[in-house]
C-alpha cells in the first residue's frame, strides 16, 4: 500500500490511524474464513479470502483489503 495513501486513512468508527496488518494475521484470518468460522462486525460470515488488511492503532479490528482497496466500512471490519 502506498505510504502516502496509508498516512490519511483512518478507522471510520474511531478515527484511529491504521497500519497494514502482518502476513502471519492475515493467514490466520484466511484459515478461519477457508473452515467457515470468520464473521465480520456485522455478525455476517467472511466468505471471500482476505488479500490483506488495515489494522486499527488498538489493535482490535482489521479492515479488509480486497483485490487492492481497502474496504473501510464499519459493518465489514472484523475484530481481532
């Protein structure tokens, strides 16, 4: 993700500052969501395999990156 891009965006919910999730989180998401356990903030269940994320600054939810934009929709957030 492009650093400049990176250092505007923030949480929708608490205006946090986010930073791109590390790989080993991201796998572990995709495992849950392959075994059909992964549900977003909405209570809706992840079907689609994250390509990476946007981590809030507390570190308790994750945005979604999907084919290279991040989905910063509060509903689609999945905690942590």
């Amino acid at each position: 993700m492009n650093a400049d891009l990176l250092s505007i965006l923030r949480c929708p919910e608490t205006r946090q500052t986010l930073v791109v999730a590390e790989t080993a989180v991201v796998a572990r998401l995709n495992e849950q969501v392959a075994a059909g356990q992964l549900r977003n903030r909405a209570g809706q269940p992840v079907t689609a395999r994250l390509d990476g994320g946007l981590v809030r600054a507390d570190g308790k939810a994750l945005y979604p990156v999907r084919n290279t934009v991040p989905v910063l929709l509060v509903d689609e957030a999945i905690a942590l």
